[in-house]
C-alpha cells in the first residue's frame, strides 16, 4: 500500500465514523401521544391530554429546511385563533410556533392556507406553548 492509499483509506475511515456519529447524534423522539398504537391519529386521547382545542389559520411561517442527517424543516410560524373548542382565551389570540424535534415535531404542509385545529398545550418547563399535534379542516366543516 502507498502512502497515497493509506491516507484515502483513513480519510475514508474518519469520514465513516463521522456520518455515523451524526445519525447516532439525532436521538429518536417518543411517538405523539395522540397517535394510537395502530399509528393513527386518536381524537379522543389527543383532547384529553390537550390543555387547549383552537380552530384558525398559520401565517407568517418562515422555513428553516436543514440537511441530513435530520431532513426537516424546523419553521416557524403563528397560529391565530378564530374560534376555541376546548380551553378560553380571545378570538384573535396569536401562538408563535417553531417546529422542533420532540417538541412541535409535527411539520407544516406546503400549503398552509385555509384553517386548521391545533390541540395545543404549554411546556412545563419554560411556560412555551406547544401542540400535540394539528390538522387541516375541510372547507365544509363550520
């Protein structure tokens, strides 16, 4: 073996090890707690753990798309309310939501025009709202 091809062997090697220590580095998160065991989506339990129930609409949503090993867009965005299903606040209410790894891990669609219900909740330990989990509704629903 030459010089040449021991150093390319170890360059290989280092960068091996480096793309795995990069996906090990990404920790899995739990499932959401509002999916059942099936891995569909369960309203019933999704309510009952959700601190707040609103309908309304996503706008100013800056993206923040990152690479592998994660491949995900970390967006952030507000939620106004137009109307509360389950807690009380004001209409017009605004939440500012950034997309996280456990924590908000649910991504935006690419079209997030028309309304939709977040069940939402705040994090004990810093007091920041976050969702469970959020969907879009059909036009005909009221």
């Amino acid at each position: 073996m030459t010089d040449r091809q021991g150093t390319l062997t170890i360059a290989a090697i280092t960068l091996m090890f480096a793309s795995v220590g990069s996906l090990l580095a990404t920790k899995p998160c739990p499932p959401s707690p509002c999916d059942a065991p099936s891995g569909e989506f369960d309203r019933t339990t999704c309510e009952q753990l959700a601190a707040w129930v609103a309908v309304g609409t996503i706008s100013r949503v800056a993206h923040h798309p990152e690479g592998p090993p994660t491949l995900k867009d970390f967006a952030e965005f507000t939620f106004r309310v137009e109307r509360w299903e389950k807690g009380t606040g004001k209409m017009g209410h605004e939440f500012r939501f950034k997309v996280g790894w456990c924590d908000n891990q649910q991504q935006l669609p690419k079209d997030t025009s028309g309304l939709f219900r977040f069940f939402g909740t705040t994090s004990s330990s810093e007091n920041l709202p976050r969702y469970l989990f959020f969907e879009r509704l059909d036009a005909r629903e009221p």
